[in-house]
C-alpha cells in the first residue's frame, strides 16, 4: 500500500473520530491518565493552573504527528527527537508518557477502524512509538 492510500485511509478515520467525538483532547487524555495515572499531577505542576491547556497542546502535537507521518515523516522525527530527551532532561516528563500518549490517540482516534484501515493505524502506531523509543538513544 503506498503513502497516499495510507494517508487516505488515515484521513478517514481521523474525520470520522471528529465526527463521533468533537474535540478528542479529553478522551485521548482519559486514555492516557488510566495508563499513567501520575501523570496528571506532573501535569498540574508543570502547566501552572493550566492544565487543560497543556492537555490540549499536547494532543495537538499527536494529532500532528499521526496526520504529518506518512507523508512527512523526516519532519515528524525531528520534532519527537528533539522534544523527547529534551522534555525528560528539562521537565522530568518520562519519554514512556510519549510513548502512552501516541498510544491513547491511535487508541481513541482509530478505535472504529478495520480492515485496511487497522492495518494503517497499527502501522501508525508502531512507527511513532519506535521514534520515541529511538530518541532516548
């Protein structure tokens, strides 16, 4: 399946979720705390009173990721490579929580896919979290 058929199929399921969902922050992040329940007050803490903004960056920043990568993927490596060591070495965020937070948006965002289209958010998935994995060196 080539980059184009992919990113289609991406497409789909990412406009389909919109449909069913509205914003996605908040259930991409229910998703996310189940797994890392610590992480919400590490997020309280470093947002300042402003975590639901912080939550809503961040799911901006897996939106982007999962909609760039197939078409742009040298763009989406630089952005987790750089971001995930810096973020562990500055703010004590755990790259695991990258890794679970790439994990929550496939979860959520490709929760209704089958077929061709499972395979894409499968694959999706699999490339990102290899990337976070990467750049811990």
């Amino acid at each position: 399946m080539d980059s184009a058929h992919r990113h289609a199929l991406l497409e789909q399921g990412l406009l389909r979720a919109a449909e069913q969902l509205g914003d996605v922050t908040q259930p991409v992040m229910e998703a996310f705390y189940l797994r890392f329940p610590d992480a919400r007050a590490a997020f309280d803490r470093l947002a300042l009173g402003r975590r639901a903004n912080l939550e809503g960056e961040m799911v901006a920043q897996v939106l982007y990721c999962l909609a760039t990568w197939f078409e742009q993927p040298g763009e989406v490596e630089m952005v987790l490579m750089g971001s995930v060591p810096h973020h562990a070495q500055t703010l004590e965020v755990r790259p695991e929580w990258y890794d679970g937070l790439i994990a929550a948006g496939c979860a959520v965002l490709g929760g209704q896919a089958d077929g061709e289209e499972r395979a894409v958010w499968d694959e999706l998935e699999a490339e990102l979290r290899a990337v976070v994995r990467d750049s811990m060196g």
